[in-house]
C-alpha cells in the first residue's frame, strides 16, 4: 500500500481535501515512457485532472484540451502552446476564433464532423493563416466521423488550402487490458491510413490514439501484469505499416495513483448497522465502477487516537442529504472515532470532478499538491458554492 511522505501533516490538514503527489505523478510517466520507448510521444488528457497540468509540463509531450475552459487553464499555467491538441466534441466558433487570433498555427485543432473542419477551414480563412487538424474517426457513437465523410475530407482537401490534415485521431473506450481488443482497433486505423494513401495519395503524419489501459481501483479485483500490457502494445505499434508520429492519449493511466481524498469521521452512529458519517461525500468523490458503495477502494484510516484494535465492518456516508450519498459499505476500521480521517487513495483521474459538487450548496475541498522539493503546497483553498447556486437581490 502506497504510504505518502506528508502523511505526518495529514492531521493538519482541514478535510475534506484532495493532495496530489506530483512525484508519483513524473515517476508514472517515467515507466509508461520507459516501457514504450521514446518514439512514442503521450498525450495527457487533462479532463483527467487539471491541477497537475504545470508539474508535469517538462515530461509531457502535449495536452489533450477538451474545452475553452481547460484551454484557458492551460493559459494561466503557462503551458507552451505547441504541446496544446484543441479537442472536443463541441467546439464554439466565438472560441475558436480568439484561440487562433492570437495563436494560429501553434496548436493543433481536431474535427469531429464536417461542420466543425469547414468552421475551422473559415476562421482560419478569415485570419489568412493555415492550421494544422487531426480529423477523429468515429467508433460507433457521438464521437468524431465516419469513414466516408473522412475519406470525403481527404479526397477534396485541396479545397481547403487554410488547413493541414495532419492525421487521425482514434479512441473508443476506457479501462481496457486485452491487447486483442487493442489490435483490432490498430489493424482497422492502419488500414484506413493505407486506404487513404493508396486512394488519395495522403500520407498522414500522425496518429493519435486512445488506448484507455485499465486502473485498478479496488480490493479483490483480478489483478494484472501493466509491464505485460504495455510491452504487448508496444508490439502491436511496432507491426503497424503506419510510419509517421504515435501519439497516445492517456488520462486514467497517468494519473489515477497519484492522488488521496481525505475526509473525516464528524459522527458515528448503528443504526442497524455502524455508520461513520464524514464531511466529505458522493459529491466530491467518484470511482469509475463503484456499483451501490459495495466495492472497497483502496483507503488507510488515521486514527486520531491510538486504537483497540477492535475491527468494525461501516458503512461510510458523506455529508448530503441524501440517501444515496455512501463512499464504501462495510469497511473494516479500528475502533471508528469522531476526528479519526480516512485517506481513499487512488483518486487522482477524475474522482474530484466528477461529483456533483453544486448539491445542497457544500463546499469544494482544499487542493494541495506534493512533492518532496516542494513539500506540500496548496493549490485551490476551500470554495464556497452556495454564492453559485444563488447570487441575491
């Protein structure tokens, strides 16, 4: 089990809060490039979590940025704009239209649909500046385009003399460890990339592509070998007839094992059964695939004072009013006491923004990044979101 550096100071922190270990962070982008060598550049899916962006800007080889707002936070970070794919499913021609103003060609942009290429084309047009885009290819659902409308792209691209197509974006689901599933996906992509050469005389320069690798999140889950798939992805890339830049996008897979949430237990209570209630909740934290709390997480508990060593199967519940607002059923903890802190670990993809923060008006936890130059530093203080739920006269 992983133990942190700060966890000393742990106690001192005021819950609910999220840290983030940076270190952990650089040291798993370390052993994915490690494993898949250098040729293959990795793409950090920001959405996964914005607040590590900066630490691991000297690592990274570009950012996957799925909306203005993140394209903004990418601003204040300082992030170069050269290492920026615009992404997104929906793209706002207002936005579009400031990024490439002051931007044009630094960043690349993507397309989902003929509407967004021909906005793109327009903008770029209007600005007399030519941008490079990768066209996403569908796999089935609201994401990207078919195949005809991209090889109807590729074909007529002469008419479009203010973008460069670059290349193909490709990514179709997450938590995924079968490499059968990984060499059908790249078998098809490869084949259409030969397609288009073969059929238009376009040779694409980039292939970016989600691979959505599995992250256990919980006890008694089957366990697997990461080195074993990442070094038969790796073998998959290698029989590809493609030549041009891999790119991979990689959110989960980054940075899931770098974060903690901390809450505490503000009241205990049976009814029926033990409840630990603490003031954190469903609405500040989520696992992708907890089913009804019954799964256990990975956690620790820090007693506040020293324990029995009595063990008590809890159920943990946060702070909403709702009935539906359980972290863990069952979990075993020492001696539960008002003030002991529960460190749910694991968290750093996701679990801190996919909560549905704005209910009954709580506030946001604290944000601290760590490393162990810096120590532990806060990143975002404790927001009030009653002032968003209703302004006043």
């Amino acid at each position: 089990m992983f133990k942190p550096q700060y966890q000393d100071v742990i106690t001192d922190l005021a819950t609910p809060a999220y840290v983030f270990d940076t270190d952990v962070l650089q040291e798993r982008i370390e052993f994915i490039q490690g494993i898949l060598g250098k040729n293959i550049q990795l793409c950090y899916a920001m959405k996964a979590n914005p607040f590590v962006i900066k630490s691991i800007e000297g690592i990274i080889d570009c950012y996957e940025v799925c909306s203005h707002g993140e394209f903004e936070i990418c601003k204040r970070a300082g992030i170069p704009m050269e290492k920026v794919v615009l992404s997104g499913v929906y793209k706002n021609a207002d936005d579009i239209l400031k990024v490439m103003k002051t931007y044009r060609d630094c960043l690349v942009y993507t397309s989902e649909s003929i509407h967004q290429f021909t906005m793109i084309h327009e903008i770029a047009k209007k600005l007399d500046c030519q941008v490079p885009v990768l066209l996403r290819i569908t796999t089935g659902n609201q994401f990207g385009m078919s195949e005809k409308e991209i090889c109807h792209l590729i074909e007529s691209r002469q008419q479009y003399p203010h973008v460069e197509i670059v290349g193909i974006q490709h990514f179709s689901g997450t938590q995924r460890k079968k490499l059968k599933l990984y060499e059908q996906e790249l078998k098809y992509v490869d084949t259409l990339l030969q397609r288009l050469e073969k059929e238009y005389g376009y040779v694409a320069k980039k292939l970016e592509f989600g691979p959505g690798f599995y992250v256990e999140y919980f006890h008694g889950s089957q366990v697997y070998d990461e080195v074993e798939l990442l070094q038969g992805f790796k073998e998959l890339l290698e029989e590809l007839h493609f030549q041009g830049q891999i790119i991979l996008e990689l959110g989960r897979f980054i940075a899931a094992n770098c974060g903690q949430y901390y809450t505490e237990i503000v009241d205990y209570k049976v009814n029926q059964v033990p409840y630990c209630i603490v003031d954190g909740g469903m609405h500040q934290i989520t696992y992708y695939g907890q089913m009804m709390a019954m799964k256990i997480p990975h956690y620790r508990q820090i007693k506040k004072e020293k324990g029995n060593g009595q063990i008590i199967q809890c159920h943990v519940s946060g702070s909403l009013c709702t009935i539906n607002d359980n972290l863990v059923k069952a979990l075993p903890l020492e001696n539960p006491q008002i003030g002991d802190i529960l460190e749910f670990q694991r968290v750093g993809a996701y679990a801190m923004c996919e909560g549905i923060s704005l209910f009954l008006s709580r506030d946001l936890p604290s944000i601290y990044l760590y490393s162990k130059q810096n120590g532990l530093c806060l990143q975002r203080s404790r927001f009030e979101t009653n002032i968003l739920n209703y302004k006043g006269e």
